[in-house]
C-alpha cells in the first residue's frame, strides 16, 4: 500500500468556557544553601593546575617512598679500603664505592669511619669507606 496524500485537517477550538484552566507551573525551590556561604565557581586553568600540583606531590611522595623502601638512600654496611685517585675529593670516593647511595650521606659516613676533620684527601691515601658494589 502507498501512503495516500496528506491532509491537513482543522479541529474547531471549543469556547473559552469550556477550556480547562491551565495548570500552574510547578517551580521547585532553589537549594537551601549550606552554612550561608556559596563557592564561586573556579576556571578551568586552575582546577587544571590544582590538579597537576596534587599529581606531582603525590609523584614525588612515591619516588621518595619507593626509594627508601629500596635501601637506593642507605649507606651499605660493609666496607672496603680504597685508595683515593689522582684530582678525586671526598664525594668522587664516595660516588665510586657506593653507587646506589647517597653521596652525601656515604661521605659523611667516610668522614665517620676515617675520623677526617674536613673533605680534604690526597692522592694515595687509604680510606676505609662503605662497599656498596654489587656482589658476584
């Protein structure tokens, strides 16, 4: 079957009084609002950089978790005697016998462990540091 043509038809509209009265919008109320105080809304850039700051917080606090739980900041308990080399100072022995450490920390421990003043070291002496290479 073809669909026939369309017709457009006209309903009379009955009289006024027989027209039911419209029914009167229904207007929620507008929330109460909490301690009296409303937030303006923020721009989009700064959520954007509130939210990179939170990530990189949350990043670094990892890092530094995941480093500690590693031992990578321990200074290593063994130890070995080593010679100091020709232009080292006391943080280029300390970054030689314990790699995976903290320079700082290891050369603090050298400075311990040698009973040395200051970072000063000459070529050839003998210092007792911490061993931090690998074992075979």
């Amino acid at each position: 079957m073809r669909p026939g043509p369309r017709v457009l038809r006209r309903f009379e509209v009955p009289d006024e009084a027989d027209r039911r009265p419209p029914a009167p919008a229904v207007r929620e109320a507008p929330p109460a609002p909490t301690a009296g105080v409303t937030r303006p809304p923020r721009h989009p850039a700064l959520q954007f950089a509130a939210y990179a700051v939170a990530a990189a917080v949350v990043a670094a606090a990892l890092s530094v978790f995941h480093l500690y739980a590693t031992g990578a900041t321990s200074v290593p308990e063994r130890t070995a005697v080593v010679h100091v080399q020709v232009g080292e100072s006391l943080l280029d022995v300390a970054e030689r016998s314990a790699p995976d450490s903290d320079p700082e920390a290891v050369a603090d421990r050298i400075r311990e462990l040698n009973a040395l003043p200051d970072a000063e070291v000459k070529p050839g002496q003998a210092l007792l540091v911490p061993d931090g290479a690998a074992t075979p």
